[in-house]
C-alpha cells in the first residue's frame, strides 16, 4: 500500500487531507510540524510527502531542503500544501526540491488526482 506523510500543523487541515486520502485507499502518517516531519520521514520512508509551508519549529521549505540533503529520503517527492500563492513562494517551494505547489484551499477529489498523477510520475 502506498504510504503518504501529511505534515501540517492546523488540525482541521490535517484530519481532512488524512482522511481523504484514506479514503482513497492510502496509508497516511501524520506529522504536526517541520522538524516532525523530518523524523518521520526518516523512520517511515513514505511514498509521498505532503507538507504545509507555515508550520512550527521548522518551516516546509527548511524541512524539504533538509530531506533533499538527506540520502536515505531524498527522492521522496514532497508536495506543498499551502494558502500562499504568491509567485515567489512557489518559486521557492520548487526550488527547495518539491515537485508540485498545490493552493488551498482545493477540493478532497482534485487532491487525489494530482495525487495519484505524482505517485505514477515517480513510479508508485
């Protein structure tokens, strides 16, 4: 079964996207910050990461760079979820080592499209 890290501190958000993509038929690990997310990642080694861009004791775009220099986990695609849409935002996103920038808010079904669309660009 595929395996998907969901790291975002907004707990509302975060029940949401796990249970979407449950409902998909993923496995879904929950992180509630940056530096949370880097943990799991290593101890897990999920399929996917979904991060949010703000989050508490290290940002998403500190804890990707940080698993894009970490060998065991580094070709983990991770996938941003955020508000933040500005140009300069994703730019960074992308230039941090995510492969997508997704905005919020999107819908539970356009999610797990893209979803499986990434999983399959990186054969999963």
């Amino acid at each position: 079964m595929v395996k998907i890290l969901v790291a975002e501190d907004e707990r509302d958000i975060r029940e949401l996207v796990a249970f979407t993509l449950r409902f998909a038929g993923f496995e879904v690990e929950l992180a509630v910050n940056g530096a949370d997310a880097v943990e799991k990642a290593l101890t897990i080694k999920p399929d996917l990461i979904l991060m949010d861009v703000r989050m508490p004791r290290m940002t998403g775009y500190e804890a990707c760079a940080t698993l894009k220099r970490t060998p065991e986990v580094r070709d983990i695609p991770v996938v941003f979820l955020s508000a933040k849409g500005q140009e300069s935002e994703i730019n960074t996103g992308l230039e941090v080592g995510a492969v997508e920038y997704i905005l919020k808010p999107f819908a539970p079904d356009q999610l797990i499209t893209r979803v499986k669309q990434i999983l399959a660009e990186h054969g999963k």
